[in-house]
C-alpha cells in the first residue's frame, strides 16, 4: 500500500515493486489556478499507469485536506468523472472518492464492474443528478455503499427517487451496509418500505437532519 502525491507517483512509476501494489491512497491538493484540470491529473497519472499496478485492489482518490475536516467533507476538488478508475482496474475492490460532485455531471450511469465491494463518495456538495448517476451503475459484488449528501441541495428532485436502483435493490444486489450522511432531505419510511431494507445489516444516517416522528417510523418498521 502507498499513499503519493503526483511528484511521488511519477518517480514510483519506474519501481518494479509497483506490481505488488493492492492499495494506493492519492492525494490531491487543490490548484487555484487550475482548479478545473486538478482531478483530471489524477485520473490520467493513475489510469496511465494501470499496466504497472495489475493488482490493484483499493484505491482512495481524492482531496488532501480531507483528514483536517472530515466532518464537514468540503471541498473544492471538482470530480468530473470516476468511470475511468473503475474501467482501468477490473480488480479493484474498494474505491472512495472525496472532494467537490456540483460541478459536472459524472455520466458513470450504466458502468458495470464485477469486483467492486465497497463504494464511499465523501461530499457536502452534490448534484442529485449525480446520486442519480453514482446508484445507475451495475455493480453485482457490491456490499458496502456510503454517500454523503451534504446539505447545500444543488438541483430538485427526492433523494429516494434519485436512489432508486438501489433501494429496489438490482442496482446493487448484495448490499448490507448503506450509509447516506449528512442529508436533510432522506425519506427514511420510504427506505423501510424499500426491497433493500430487508437485507441491510447496517443503515447509517449519521449526521444527518430529520422530521420529528423518525423514531416512530423505526418503530413501525423493525425489520
């Protein structure tokens, strides 16, 4: 496992040993004067080099000053796409993703990976057309999904609605732990109600701001 910045990664592409990488934590640091280009460097330094890391199993993507204030998940990285990684590592069992999802839409909807297990996207600032876009993709292996919603809503609709593959449960198929944090706007009857909530072992709604009655509605729904 490795944690790089871009410099780093650039002289670690010669090393041998890259090939027995399974996990790789990059980093990226926010370029004001060229903030709309900053996650694209990343996408092509680590995809350029899928050849060198066949192994790979893990990979986090995303702002560097994140671990300061991951409470609050801001961030000016703009993500434009992630179908990149998952289409250049088809071993790859874990993917998170932090920084800023208002910007662009992802058009990752419709991308089937078979090994992906776990799927993290940190955020405070989101398109729902990109929740919309990010629980579209066909990902048969996938057990644990966590979104943060943050609480700036950047276009209309219901959560719910925008999440529906997933709920209905064919989206992801074998989920069991769902997180969705940092939301004001989850219908959490609606959740219970929902093909998945039979087959979650963990829900998680951390952080998150809801109508009074929420503890009725588990009540009400104790499966």
């Amino acid at each position: 496992s490795g944690s790089y910045d871009l410099s780093q990664f650039e002289a670690l592409i010669t090393d041998p040993r890259l090939a027995e990488l399974q996990a790789l934590v990059f980093q990226i640091d926010y370029n004001y004067w060229d903030e709309d280009h900053t996650f694209g460097v990343a996408i092509e330094a680590i995809c350029e080099a899928q050849e060198q890391m066949p192994n790979l199993k893990a990979l986090f993507v995303g702002d560097a000053e994140g671990d300061r204030a991951p409470e609050f998940r801001k961030s000016k990285i703009r993500v434009f796409d992630i179908r990149p990684f998952l289409e250049a590592f088809p071993k790859l069992e874990v993917f998170q993703c932090y920084g800023y999802f208002a910007e662009y839409t992802l058009e990752c909807a419709g991308l089937r990976h078979e090994s992906l297990k776990t799927l993290i996207i940190e955020t405070s600032d989101i398109f729902y057309e990109n929740i919309e876009q990010l629980c579209s993709m066909d990902l048969p292996e996938l057990e644990y999904f966590e979104l943060w919603i943050g609480r700036d809503y950047h276009s209309s609709g219901n959560l719910t609605e925008k999440m529906l593959p997933v709920l209905a449960g064919y989206a992801y198929p074998k989920l069991k732990y769902l997180g969705v944090c940092s939301s004001e706007g989850f219908d959490v009857g609606e959740l219970l109600r929902s093909p998945i909530a039979s087959q979650l072992a963990v829900l998680d709604l951390k952080m998150g701001t809801f109508r009074d009655g929420i503890v009725q509605t588990f009540l009400e729904h104790p499966n």
